[in-house]
C-alpha cells in the first residue's frame, strides 16, 4: 500500500541555522552580520528566478592567509552547480551560463586580483559578465559562426557570482556586491580543518535539502517584496533584497538579524566608499576646506588640500594638485543653474584673486557627497565672513 502522508514541512530557519553552524566550523569571519549575510546568499543561490538581481559576495582582504579561498570553498558545497573559475574566460563563461551543458552554474572566482588587480591590466569582457550578470534579463550579445557567415547571438548572463582575492574590485562590481573584508585568525580564533573527502559531502547535504526548501517557497519569495531598514535605498537596496526576502520565507528570528546585518554592512560600505576621485575632491572641500566659509582663493584652496593627512592632493599622479588639474575636475560638476563649476573673482584686501564660491559647490555637495559629518554644510554666501 502506498503511502500518501505529505512530507513535513522543512523548518527554513532551523536549516539556515545548520547553514550558518557549518560556516562557523571553518570560517571566522569579521563581524556576525557577516555570517548572517553569507548564509543568507548561500539559500539565496538556489532562487535566483524570483528576484530581479543577483548581489555578488566578494571575500576579500589586504594580504594572503585571511580565509579567503577557504570561504569560498564552503560556499561551493552549498550552493547549486558551482563552477571554479579561477582563468575562465568570458566567453567560457556565458556558453555556460547559458545552459549549454543543461544547467545555471554558480560561478566562483578565487584569486579575483589576479584578473582585477593593478598587474592584470584590463578585463572588460570579464567586468562586463559579472556586472550585465547582476540582473535578471539582461544578455550579452556575440559574433558566432565561421568566417564571414557570423550572426549576432545573445546569450543570458543572470547568475549569482562570488570572488575571493587580495585588494579590492572595480567600483561597478564593488556596488553589486556583499563584502566581507577577510583578516587573519588570531591565536585564540579556532576553527575545524576543511576536509575535503568528509566535509563537501556534508556541505552538500544541507545544499540538497536548501534547494527543496527553495523549492517550497518559490512562490511566497517571487511575490515578495521586503521591507528595507532605514537608510538602505537604491543600489544597497537591490543588493539586500533578495537577502531579506530569503530571511522573511525562513522566519524565525532570521528577518530581524538580516536586517541588523543588513543596516551593519551598509554603514561599512558606505564608510570604506571614497567614490570616485571626483566624489572624494567634492567632499575634501566639503568637509575640510570650506567650513564655515562661503568663499576661497584658489590658492588657499589648494594649500588647504594639499596639506590633508591620508588624501591623495599632496601627491597627485606624481605631484601636487594644481589650479589647472583643480578646475579641470570640478568643471565637470555643475551649479544649481546647470553652469559648470569654474573659479570666479573674489575682491581681499590685496586685490581681486581668483577663487572657488560654496554656493557653486552646493549643488554637487548634495547631489553626490555622502552624508556630511555632525557639522553643517559650508553657508551660502552672505552668511558667513570670508577668507
């Protein structure tokens, strides 16, 4: 007689709490939102067809011997279809995406420096996958065929990527991505060694039973839509959703310690975020040469600069800022009118000096600087003494 009793339900939270513990057996990694939002994007693999983006995880850390390559091989036990893709080429890389061999891979990438870092000259093919890869949809187009019978194809490039490497990564793929800024374990930091023969078998039971979950609440996460903590939008946003919509399903106390997490690693992003050399010249001026003035000559703004501790100026491509690079970067800024930021007269006791106005900078300040510290803005003309 066969028997029809329904199988219970899998308990999400209880499963992504095994998640979580099979992490802390080989892996310390800096902070405890860190091991929230790696566990969160291990589940998060297995339903990439409900979300609208895929965020990258990206272990990553300023010398050898930080866990990194060890994070990444976790991830591979947990995750569907993973593919190591240490010198992959692009074009491997979308032929496999594109389900040639009759599947989405997960596509890890060790040693990221080595194709991003400042020896491995320029990668556009591979910048292009992992970014046009963040989004659901989007497809990169190629020449197939022999000689001059060649057509245009586009090939699907929607997958969920995770690096390791030394340094950092280009701005556009650091946007896309969960960071976990690897360190070295201290002495009293103790983990399991990683056996390969005993623990990808393990890794890759909780996958198993992660993909049948996933399969349970494909529906409820497709429609969901999950609320964001207070201050997390636009690009951050699209990175943690598909995180908090795999808490929400889970339950348990997993929505409210996503969302700690969440709120912890986009505060540390934004913080170790400088921006563009542009962004970090508009908020120098901001934050340290134009408080509480509303104008300055050229010449003092540059001395002012120059003499910052830990900015570049003093040391710009080789030597110090001067008038010309200066007006140069902030010219492709623009007023609150539309006009480009340029140095205007400024009358001083001595004469008339050339010089830099905060109520032309204050359009630019609001529009790309982060958040000011604690102190105002530097005042619109008219209210502040001059210099």
């Amino acid at each position: 007689m066969t028997d029809t009793t329904p199988a219970a339900p899998i308990d999400g939270a209880a499963l992504l709490d095994e998640v979580e513990h099979f992490h802390r057996r080989f892996n310390v990694f800096p902070t405890e939102a860190a091991f929230v939002a790696v566990t969160l994007w291990d589940a998060h693999a297995h339903l990439l067809d409900a979300f609208d983006s895929t965020p990258r995880l990206a272990f990553l850390s300023p010398e050898p011997g930080s866990g990194k390559s060890r994070a990444l091989e976790v991830v591979e036990t947990l995750v569907p279809r993973s593919m190591a893709a240490v010198d992959a080429s692009a074009s491997a890389l979308f032929r496999s995406v594109s389900g040639i061999d009759g599947g989405r891979p997960t596509i890890l990438f060790d040693e990221i420096d080595t194709i991003f870092g400042p020896k491995a000259g320029d990668n556009e093919q591979l910048r292009g996958f992992i970014n046009a890869g963040h989004t659901r949809g989007r497809v990169m187009y190629r020449c197939v065929g022999d000689g001059s019978n060649q057509q245009v194809q586009g090939f699907p490039s929607y997958c969920a990527v995770a690096v390791a490497g030394l340094g950092s990564l280009p701005d556009t793929i650091m946007t896309r991505s969960v960071i976990v800024r690897m360190r070295r374990r201290a002495r009293n930091e103790k983990v399991e060694q990683f056996r390969t023969r005993i623990h990808v078998r393990e890794g890759n039971q909780l996958r198993d039973r992660l993909a049948k979950w996933a399969e349970s609440v494909q529906e409820q996460v497709t429609d969901a839509f999950p609320e964001m903590p207070d201050g997390v939008a636009d690009r951050p946003a699209d990175v943690w959703e598909p995180l908090l919509a795999v808490a929400d399903a889970a339950g348990g106390d997993w929505p409210e310690r996503a969302r700690e997490a969440c709120s912890v690693m986009v505060k540390a992003s934004q913080a170790n975020d400088k921006g563009s050399i542009g962004i970090r010249l508009l908020t120098d001026l901001r934050d340290h040469v134009m408080i509480g003035i509303d104008r300055l000559p050229t010449v003092a703004v540059l001395d002012r600069l120059n003499a910052l501790d830990d900015a570049p100026w003093a040391d710009f491509n080789g030597k110090p800022l001067d008038s010309r690079r200066l007006s140069k970067m902030l010219s492709e800024y623009v007023t609150v009118d539309g006009d480009p930021v340029t140095s205007r007269n400024i009358k001083t006791g001595g004469g008339v000096l050339k010089g830099y106005y905060a109520s032309d900078l204050y359009d630019a300040w609001q529009r790309y600087c982060p958040p000011p510290p604690e102190s105002p803005l530097p005042p619109l003309p008219g209210t502040e003494n001059t210099v």
